[in-house]
C-alpha cells in the first residue's frame, strides 16, 4: 500500500508538472490577449500527434519533443496573425468564439489525419527501466518528464523576467498603448507569445505521449484542466500555476487510489473549494 | 425616447413564425430549432442583455435533460411536474454556480462557467447508474398531456410534441421580452454598460446579474428537458463544453442587435448542423470554418445582413462604423452613453484589472 501510494505520488508530482506547464502556456496568452485560449487543448494534441509522427519517421525523441514544440507554435503564431490580432478592437466574445472555431477545425484535422483510435508510442531506451529506491520503483521516464517540464518553465521564467524581450513583453501585457509609444512592436510581441504559449502546450503533449498516449479527448480534457489550475492558482500568477498544477495532478494520483470514480470530478471540488476560501486564488492578487 | 413595441406585437411575429415551420420543414427539425431557440433566448439573456458571457449554459441544458430523463424513466410523474423538475434543477444549479462566479467579472467569470460546465459534465460521465454515462440516458419517455377541458393528447405524435415546444417557446420568447423592458431589464443593461455607475445609482448589479442567471438556467433546463424528450436520449455530448460554444455562436450568428437574433441564430444553426453533416462525418470542422467566417466578416450576424440589405434598397449610403445596436433593446438606458460594443464590462484593460491579473 506504502509503495503503492509512493507511486502515484511521484506519478502526480509528473503529471502534476506537466498541467504546470501547459497553464504557463495559457497564463501568457491569457496576459498578453486577455482571452482564454480556447483552443489550447487543440494545441496540445497537435504535439502529442506531431511527436507521434515524428518518432514514426525514425526522428530521435530530442528531434520529436523539438518538433511538438515547433509545429504548435507555428500554428499559434498563424492563428494570432490571421484572426485573434484582427478581432482585437472588438469584446473578447468574437476573439473567444474564433478560438472555439480554431479549436473545433484543429481537432478534427487531427482525427482526419491520425484516425480516431487511440496511438500510443514508447519512451526511448535509455529513458526506459526505473531507479529502485527501497520503498518503491521510480521510472526514468517520470524524471525525465518532470525535469523537461521544470527546466522549460525555469528557462521561460527568465526569458520572461530577466531578458530585454521578456520587459517588452511584460510591458505590453501592462500598458499596450504606452508601450506602442515607446516604439516597442507590442503587434510582433503578442504574436511571439501566443505562438510561445502554444508551444508550450504543444511539448506538454510531446512529453505526455509516452506516458499516456494520444487520443481525440485528450485535447478537451487538457483544456479544462488547465483552466482550473489557472483558477486555483490565481490568474497571472506564475507560481500559481506551478502550485496549482503539482496540487491537481497530486488529487487526480492520489484519488485514483482511493476513489477512482471520482477522480475526474474531485479536482473540480478542489476548484470549488479554492474560490470558497480564497476566491482570488491561491496566489491571486485581489 | 423611442418607445418600446407591444409584447404581443412582437409576440404575433414569433407566432407566426412558429405556425409557419412546420409547414416549410420537417417537423423535427422544426421542433429542435424551437427547442435550440429557447436555449438560445435564455443564452442571449445572459450575453446580449446582462453582459454576461456564460461560456458553461451547456450544464443546465443537460442538469434539464437528465433530470426530466430520470423522471420520465422512473417515475409515472405527469409531464407539467416533470418539466418544473428540470426547471427548478437547474436553476438551483444555476443559483449555485452563479453565486460563486458572478463577483468575478470579465474574464475570470468566463473562466469560472466554463470549468463548472466541465465538472457537471463529468459528473454526468461518471454517475452511470443515474445518468447512463457515455452510451447517454436511453428510453425517455413522452407522457401525455392531459389538458383540463380537451382531453388528453398523445406526446408521441410528432406534430403534438411539436405545438407543446412551440407553444412553450413562444412563451420563452414573450416573458424574455417583456422581462427585458422590466425595470430589471433595464438594471441588466445599464449594469452591461457600466456596473459601477449602475452600482453607485443604488441597484444592486449583482443580485439582478444572479436573478438572470437564475433565470436563463431555468429556461435552458426547459430546453433541455424537450431535447431530452424530442429523440427520447439524452446525449452526453448535450451537456459538454461544444454545446456551450454554440448557444453563445447561436446569439452571434443571429445578431445581438435584436431579440429575434437568438431564434435566427438557432435555425440557421440547426440547418448548418443537417446540412453538414450530410455532407460530412466530420462535419464540426465545416461548422468551425463557418464560425470563423462569421466572426471575422459579419459580427452583427444576419441581423446586421438585414440592416445591410435594408439600407441598400432604401438607398442610404450613410455608413455606420461597427455592429449597431437597434435602439428597440436600448430604449430607457439611452442615459448612458454607448459608443460600441468595446465600452462593455468586457473592454481588455477593465477586465485585466477587475478579473485580478496583474
């Protein structure tokens, strides 16, 4: 039972890292636009899907998470370009009901393309097998996918907060109009962190496929998760997000123990529980 | 100040248009689009009216269902008691997740509809024994309505079932007018254009906002029992996050400039899905092109075709910049200045700062 449990705790401290990752994603766009990146979950099946392609071409898995990052974003920056930054002056409905258009079309390419059945796809050899750490085993995967997921939310942190690009963005979250004056293209920068924000999401996929594989729900599920691990964590805030999604994917390990009929619905009570006690979430600002 | 068109008046139009559908389409199809219509009106309520862009309506349209679902398989309750159970479900539902979303403006109010949406759709997924899970809730049953002084009717007939949604829907549509020139109706509108000048008036926006919800929850569980009862399953697709995409693009396609937009809306709406997916099993993908279109190049939706066309045959060339609002929804709110769509609650800086991002 120990042991059992000690799994599914390093199994969520995973998982959990991942859904980090994927609301970092969302975080910025959410920043940048101020619109909920409905097709988010969209992106990260598209890396998942990418990455599956790509390891069926021989590509080595470095190649494969590279493109799951790379595909996604591009299509990002294209969506960004063609519609969102067009929709721009308008309410937020018709920038929302455009990605909600976008995400319907990206998730049934992927079923045009891929079949509906569900794919599957293995770790590389020399990150199969596991450490044996007395009381439990500890896949090399899941180290791997939880230190991917960390180094890559550490390096977006300091592109952000410590670069020359990562002020101007942060400018233009801030105050658009001054920043325009200032001769910042506050235009070119939304469209580079959508396209970073879905990339993100898109290597989230590519991280996951080993573990979970890639199936058409996966897009949609992702999506919500994502949301209330923003909500939890409190929209903006940077270590909420990290907090927030090591805590959901901890609840979703730790109930499948327990209660596994509930596991889906419990991180929502989580959700609930959050806004009852700290409605601006756990790191919100009021 | 314009004054504002009768309810009846206005009433005889959606009238005739309900006499009229089943004449020129299959009778089916003309019930979804009264019943999508309901749930349509009960959405523009939110989006149109008070300004609340509810991205979650898909949970009361199934809590309806499921409810009326459970009662009509396993109970030998008369049809009225079973549609009021579905209303009443839902808007408790819809009291509940109202009172904890509507304090949060903007975006995070979005946020907060769309994931309780997710979690009673996975509720739904995962209450088998109540809810039938995946396969959906089968063998719903259509109980007759006994009608003090005519009889009883027979609900299996299809064009019987068709003048119980119409009738139903015509009435949706008359107290959703008539509630919008209510003194609550118009709290709802000042509140949309400006909450805190509404606010410091003396109303209270959010209590009229909670009302709304209520409201639009119950009519959507409404909805949702007739799906229900209309093909005799209740999908779990009803209640998933798609069916919330749709009723907010069944008020935009129509156009929010009028009340008869969210019905348009739903038609066209229920014709594309026929049509598409004839065409095409994956048919969303076409429906996904289609939203885009109508987003980027016709935001005011086939009201604002009608005003394009109105315009052209009466030979004004004067342009009007953006979607203009008919005054027929403004009247008494005309107080407050609105100069587009942009100056709503939903403007990106005011809900940045109120929706507590930084």
């Amino acid at each position: 039972m120990v042991s059992l449990l000690a799994a599914q705790l390093l199994n969520g401290l995973a998982i959990g890292m991942i859904y980090a990752l994927t609301a970092f994603g969302l975080s910025i766009i959410k920043g940048l636009l101020n619109v909920p990146n409905f097709a988010h979950g969209a992106f990260y099946a598209l890396g998942a899907y990418v990455c599956f392609a790509a390891l069926q071409l021989g590509l080595p898995f470095a190649l494969a998470l590279l493109a799951a990052f790379l595909v996604p974003a591009l299509a990002g920056a294209v969506v960004e370009r063609l519609g969102v930054a067009r929709l721009m002056r308008g309410p937020y409905l018709y920038q929302l009901l455009f990605l909600f258009g976008v995400a319907l079309i990206m998730e049934q390419l992927i079923l045009i393309i891929w079949g509906t059945s569900g794919l599957s796809a293995t770790a590389p050899e020399w990150l199969q097998g596991a450490f044996d750490l007395g009381f439990t085993y500890l896949p090399k995967y899941l180290v791997f996918n939880g230190a991917m997921a960390a180094v890559t939310i550490a390096v977006v942190w300091l592109l952000i907060e410590r670069t020359r690009l990562g002020s101007q963005i942060r400018a233009g979250i801030d105050k658009r109009e001054m920043a325009q004056c200032l001769g910042i293209n506050v235009a070119g920068l939304v469209t580079t962190g959508f396209a970073l924000g879905a990339g993100l999401a898109g290597l989230s996929g590519g991280l996951v496929l080993p573990l979970l594989g890639a199936n058409s729900t996966m897009g949609a599920e992702m999506l919500s998760i994502a949301f209330v691990v923003l909500v939890i964590g409190g929209l903006g805030s940077l270590y909420g997000a990290l907090a927030a999604g090591v805590l959901v994917g901890l609840i979703q390990s730790v109930s499948a123990v327990f209660a596994p009929a509930a596991s889906t619905v419990l991180i929502y009570v989580a959700m609930v529980a959050t806004l009852m006690i700290r409605p601006q979430g756990l790191f919100g600002e009021r | 100040m314009r004054r504002v068109t009768s309810t009846y008046l206005v009433s005889a139009v959606a009238i005739a248009a309900a006499v009229a559908a089943p004449l020129c389409m299959p009778v089916n199809i003309a019930t979804e689009i009264a019943i999508y219509g309901i749930f349509a009106l009960a959405t523009y309520l939110l989006v149109g009216v008070a300004g609340l862009y509810s991205f979650g309506q898909a949970a009361f349209f199934g809590v309806g269902g499921y409810v009326a679902g459970y009662v009509f398989i396993h109970t030998n309750l008369p049809l009225a008691v079973g549609l009021l159970l579905a209303a009443a479900g839902s808007a408790l539902i819809a009291l509940i997740v109202g009172a904890m979303s509507i304090k949060r403006t903007g975006i995070y109010f979005m946020m907060l509809t769309f994931a309780f949406n997710q979690m009673i759709y996975y509720l739904a997924y995962s209450w088998r024994d109540v809810t039938g899970g995946e396969d959906g809730l089968g063998g719903i049953r259509r109980p007759d309505l006994a009608l003090p002084g005519i009889g009883t009717v027979d609900l299996s007939q299809h064009m019987h079932f068709y003048v119980l949604t119409a009738v139903l829907f015509v009435a949706a549509f008359a107290a959703l007018y008539q509630l919008m020139h209510s003194p609550l109706g118009l709290i709802l509108n000042a509140a949309r254009q400006n909450p805190r000048r509404t606010a410091s008036l003396g109303y209270s926006v959010y209590r009229a906002q909670l009302l709304a919800f209520v409201v639009a929850g119950a009519a959507s569980g409404v909805a949702g029992a007739l799906f229900a009862m209309l093909y005799r399953i209740m999908p779990i697709d009803a209640i998933s996050w798609t069916n919330s995409g749709t009723a907010v693009f069944m008020v935009i396609i129509g156009g929010m400039s009028s009340v008869f937009g969210p019905v348009i809306g739903a038609a066209v709406f229920i014709w594309l899905q026929g049509f598409f997916s004839l065409i095409w099993a994956r048919w969303p993908l076409l429906f996904g092109v289609f939203i885009i279109l109508v987003v980027l190049f016709l935001k005011g939706g086939v009201m604002e075709l009608f005003e394009r066309t109105r315009r052209l045959i009466s030979g004004r060339t004067r342009a009007q910049p953006g979607p203009g609002r008919e005054a027929s929804t403004q009247a008494g709110t005309q107080t407050v200045t609105q100069t587009s769509l942009g100056t709503e609650t939903g403007t990106p800086t005011a809900a940045g700062k109120e929706g507590g991002a930084r």
